[in-house]
C-alpha cells in the first residue's frame, strides 16, 4: 500500500509519494481546462501544477467553478515564460504526444510510464508535460523529455480533452503507488543532461566528427533518443564527462592528426 499523509480537517487524503511529481501545462487556451486539471489533481493526490506562458486572464470563474475543491491547486499555480524553467530542477521530463515516428521509439502508455517513474518518487522531482490543445508540444520541447508518453486510443488519430490526458496519467500513476516499491534510482537532474549533451557534442565537434546526414540538429536527435533510453545517474555523467574531457585533451595535443598517421 502507499503511505499516506494523516487526513486533513476536510478529510481529504494525500498521497506523500506524489509531492516530486509536477503537471506542467503549456500555453494552455482554456481557463476551463486548467480549472478541470486542478480538479484531476485533486482527486489523484497531486498537487504541483506549473503552467507554461499561460494566457493572462487563465484564472476565471470558469477555471474556479471546473476545479470544483480544488481551488488551493490554482491559489498555488506556478507560472513560467518557458518550458526549460519548469523543468530545470527536475530529474525525469516525461513528454506526452498523440504522434508515431522514426524519432520517436521511447513511447510508453501511462502505466509502463508510472512504472518508471515510481522508483524515483521517494527522493526526485518529475515533471509531466503537457501541450497545447490544438497542436501539442513543439519539436524542441519534446527533446527535452527523457521519455514520451502516449495515451492508447481505439482511433488512429486520438484527441483527448487536455484534462481527460491528465486523468489518465494521473490515475495511472495514483494505481501504481499502491504496488510494493522497487529500489529507487538515483537520477541527474534536466540541467545535468543537458550539461552532459553539449559537453559530448562539443567533444565529437574537436575530433571533426561528421553529423548524420551533415545536420548538427538530427545528429543532436539521435544522440538524445540514445540517451533517453538509459536511466543515467551521476556516476554515468561523470564517467561520460571524464572521456569528454580525454578527447579534447588529446585534440589539443594534436594526437588524432598523428594516430591518423600512425595507422595510415
């Protein structure tokens, strides 16, 4: 079973396991939507919710009346002008998106997606993203989640209410807590992926690596699927970082023009 927090004066029940775990919603149109999340929230025992350069007058009395009890999630909201200041400080960004690709082959529905984010609840901050109604997350912001999540539909091209593909999530994720936990994973936080990112690119660069296909960007998205298949921790980053560092050293020295001499 999961642990709960004791019962407040209203008899409302959190779920401690859950505090790590923050909705981001980005640029939503609908004040209504926003207010019917908080009210998802809610009732699944969440209760972060951070919204992404959102309309100014979002908090309504529509957005109030479909929170419906809900009301201390939008007194509490979080507002930022982009998505990377969401997500900055947290260890796993899970993407949602409703399209299939060569691009994108780590897509996992809500339940293969709480499984992995359930080790990582007792000590690390998630953040689950969620886009625009009309046309979803943006290319560069899906690179900056580690996994994709896609909600199954009995249609070829679904399209969920944005609160619907919270509950979802959400109530896949409340299901999950009650499992016997695994041991957690120790997991970098965003910034340090990125970190980690540029300092490989820039290293391949210093040894005249050539990109796939002569783009930069699509070397850059295969690198990152690579890596958004592995659960990294510190000790992988630094082991990354140390060999980072070896090529630039030997690039400085001049040693890849002389083992290409070497071995000619």
């Amino acid at each position: 079973m999961g642990h709960y927090i004791n019962r407040n004066e209203k008899g409302e029940m959190r779920l401690k396991e859950l505090e790590g775990v923050r909705i981001v919603l980005v640029e939503p149109a609908s004040s209504g939507n926003i207010g019917a999340v908080a009210r998802v929230m809610k009732n699944t025992g969440l209760g972060d919710l951070t919204i992404v350069n959102p309309n100014p007058d979002w908090d309504t009395s529509e957005a109030r009346a479909l929170a419906h009890g809900a009301g201390e999630i939008l007194d509490g909201v979080t507002l930022v002008d982009k998505l990377k200041s969401a997500v900055a400080h947290c260890h796993l960004v899970v993407g949602t998106t409703h399209r299939l690709g060569k691009q994108r082959d780590a897509i996992y529905p809500p339940e293969k997606i709480s499984e992995k984010i359930r080790p990582i609840l007792p000590d690390g901050r998630i953040a689950v993203v969620f886009g625009r109604e009309k046309d979803g997350l943006w290319q560069d912001e899906l690179r900056l989640c580690q996994y994709l999540l896609r909600f199954p539909s009995a249609v070829s091209h679904p399209s969920y209410n944005l609160s619907h593909a919270v509950l979802l999530f959400a109530y896949a994720l409340f299901n999950e807590v009650h499992h016997p936990l695994r041991a957690p994973t120790p997991l970098v936080p965003h910034e340090e992926r990125e970190r980690l990112f540029y300092r490989l690119e820039e290293a391949l660069d210093q040894i005249g690596i050539k990109h796939y296909n002569r783009n930069p960007q699509n070397f850059d998205r295969v690198i990152r699927r690579f890596f958004n298949k592995i659960d990294l921790d510190m000790r992988d980053v630094r082991v990354i970082l140390k060999i980072c560092n070896q090529i630039r050293r030997f690039s400085l020295r001049g040693g890849a023009s002389d083992h290409r001499r070497a071995t000619r």
